[in-house]
C-alpha cells in the first residue's frame, strides 16, 4: 500500500486571520522555507485586508505544496 503524501489546503482551515497565518507558517516551516520568508510571508500577509491574506496564503500553500 502506497503512503499517502502530505498535501496542504486551506480548506477546514479555522479562518480566522491568526489561524490562517499559522497554519501558513508551519506548513512553510514543515516545507523548508527560512525565518526571513516566512517573515515576509507575514508582512505580505499582513499588508492588506482579509482578501489579502487569503489570496496570499494561498500563493504560499501552493508553494508549499511544489515542494513536497
């Protein structure tokens, strides 16, 4: 039987900011990103409303997911 491979989504993701943001985080820490970008991930995230934060978590969980 074959292992299944992790994949990251925001789907049933909590979603509230901090919650999205965290998840966002440990799946970049879990994927190899450093601290300086997962700080900027941050600070993009951060540096507009909701809509902002999704659209850019999403860009990052995709990136995530190409480096599984």
């Amino acid at each position: 039987m074959a292992s299944k491979k992790k994949f990251y989504t925001l789907v049933g993701v909590d979603g509230n900011a901090f919650a999205v943001m965290g998840y966002v985080s440990r799946a970049m820490k879990e994927t190899g990103f450093s601290k300086e970008e997962i700080s900027e991930y941050t600070k993009r995230a951060t540096s507009g409303d909701y809509n902002n934060l999704l659209a850019t978590s999403c860009d990052y969980i995709h990136q995530c997911n190409k480096r599984l």
